[in-house]
C-alpha cells in the first residue's frame, strides 16, 4: 500500500488551526457544534448537526476507520485497508501534529512471532478519553474463525495495549470474531458484538456475560440471524437490532436492569420506520448505513456522507449532555 511507503514521515498536516469545540465562522459570527465525525478520502472532517463542516485535518497517512476523543484533541486510526478487517492503529495529537504508531497487541504478536499481525478494527474512545478498546484479528481476510481474536484496550496516557482476558476462552482461543463494542457512559462496562450474540464484559476483562433477548424476537432466516448491539442508550439500556435485515427488524431497547425488551420506537417516541437499520444514536442524531454511503438524520433533516463504507468511515461524536432522546429509566 502507498501508506507504507510514508510510515517514516510521521507528519501531519492540519489544514485549519486547533479550534475550540464551538467553531467561530468569519466576521466571529458561532456556527454550529461539531456533532458528526467522517473520513472520506483519507481526510477526517468534524460536521455540525446540520452537516456543516467546522474542522478538517489531513495527515501523511489517510485516515480510514477511527475513533476520536472526546475533548476532540485525539484520534486513534488506521489507515483505509479495503478488503480487510483491519489494519494496524496510529495515534494522532491533533494539536501538536505527531503521529505515533499503536503497539502491537500481545495477543497475536508475542516474542515469538517474526512477522506482526495487526489486524485491528472499531476503535472507541471511554467517555474519559483515556483509552480506546478495538477488536483484534489474527488475518485480515476469511472467515469468522480465521480473522477471530479478544478485544484489546489502549491506555492512551502510558501508550500501552493490554488484552481482555474475558474475551479469550479457558482454553487460550479467540471466543469468536468480535467487533464494534462500546463503552458504557460510566466507563466501568464494555458492549460487544460476537458472531450474532452481544456480550458486555467489565473494563478490567474479568468477567463476560452473554446479553439474552427473548428467543421469539430472534429471525433464524438466511438473510436476518440473531442480535445486533448498536450500543448503549443511557447507563442501563443497550440499543440492539433483533437480526440483520435492516429493512425489515425492528431496533429494540433492553433494560439491563429489568431484563425486559421493548421496541426502540416506543421508547424513544419515534416512528419505527426511522430507526430501522440505525447504526448509532447520539443526542438528537441517527446514523444509518446508506446504499450511497452514510445518511445523518436529526430534527434539522438529512444528509449523506457518499463513498465506499470500505474506505469511508462515520461516527457520532457524544453530547454535551446525555441528550434529549435518552428516556429516565436508561440514565
């Protein structure tokens, strides 16, 4: 990949200086509040609501699949690797520039390997910003058992990447191919995806525990098998799809406390039709995967971010406050 050939340089290119979260337009009339985070085309851009966008950063290394911190001073990628998994992870200080490579995991790339394998996907950032959990993969491409692995955290202070020892089984293998987890509001739980089944796990990887969903919410069909976590909603609900056929399962929302499921709509006072297939919720915003790339919905309307969902990459960046969708009894 050309990317390799500039591992080396390690240098950043910011193409509009270090801004404060709410960004000054010219003549210093307010513009909206960065809300949505893309890549597209190596660039990482930070949009308001509306899908105005108030920052854009360029680096060495294109940007494709990341997570950015919180406080907005620091994004952990990987540089786009179509028809992979995943790829190795940078850090990136946006208001110093430098660029930094992530260590390889312990995992599948201990004193006796010759060759590194980091194949690493979905980083996300604790609401702190001190570290960032991301899937691990021992190839980039095959199966679900060939590219399975554990879930890894990055300690962003101290730059160290340890193993959850809960997503590795007694027997020293990968419990399956994970990805896309979550950390919960209060940084002391993690939400995770696993072949068709979601798990949480506690932050110290001490112990996983399986989420159940009642069996008759799940469709057993070819197109449409098990449970989808989206994440969490509030501290004591996770935003799940009941099967992968966006256009037909419905978005459910599960107490944790309670055990008990009920549709996302109800919950959140929304038509159904507008939470099918949604991939994040944020405050006032859905994030849905879209046939041209991504679509943006909130009270002000909708916008597409288009590109290939191989190379370009979206996320909600958290509220200032937990947000007006999130119902009393999931705080």
């Amino acid at each position: 990949m050309k990317w390799l050939a500039k591992l080396s340089i390690l240098a950043l290119v910011l193409l509009a200086p270090a801004i404060p979260c709410l960004a000054q337009a010219r003549g210093g009339t307010a513009v909206e509040r960065p809300a949505v985070a893309y890549t597209l085309d190596g660039v990482l851009y930070l949009a308001s609501e509306s899908g105005q966008v108030v920052r854009k950063i360029e680096s060495e290394l294109p940007i494709g699949d990341f997570a950015i911190s919180p406080d907005l001073k620091t994004v952990v990628f990987s540089p786009p690797h179509p028809g992979e998994v995943g790829g190795p992870l940078f850090i990136l200080d946006v208001a110093g520039g430098s660029i930094e490579p992530v260590m390889p995991d312990p995992y599948f790339n201990d004193a006796s390997v010759a060759d590194l394998a980091q194949f690493y996907s979905d980083p996300e950032f604790s609401r702190d910003g001190a570290q960032v959990v991301f899937a691990t993969h021992a190839y980039g491409e095959g199966s679900d058992v060939q590219t399975s692995g554990p879930l890894a955290v990055l300690d962003v202070p101290s730059r160290t990447v340890g193993i959850l020892r809960s997503t590795v089984g007694a027997d020293g293998f990968p419990l399956g191919h994970m990805g896309a987890a979550h950390w919960s509001p209060d940084g002391r739980r993690i939400l995770g995806n696993i072949e068709g089944h979601m798990f949480v796990t506690d932050a110290q990887g001490q112990a996983l525990a399986e989420v159940f969903v009642p069996e008759g919410e799940l469709s057993q069909s070819a197109d449409s098998y098990g449970v989808y976590a989206i994440g969490w909603l509030g501290a004591g609900c996770v935003l799940y799809q009941a099967g992968e056929d966006s256009a037909r399962d419905p978005a459910r929302v599960l107490r944790m406390s309670a055990r008990a499921t009920l549709p996302a709509a109800a919950m959140l006072r929304l038509p159904e039709d507008s939470l099918r297939g949604v991939r994040g919720v944020a405050g006032r915003l859905r994030l849905f995967p879209d046939p041209e790339g991504y679509r943006v919905e909130g009270p002000g309307g909708n916008w597409l971010i288009r590109g290939d969902r191989e190379i370009v990459f979206a996320r909600l960046l958290p509220p200032q406050s937990d947000g007006v969708l999130i119902p009393d009894e999931c705080r």
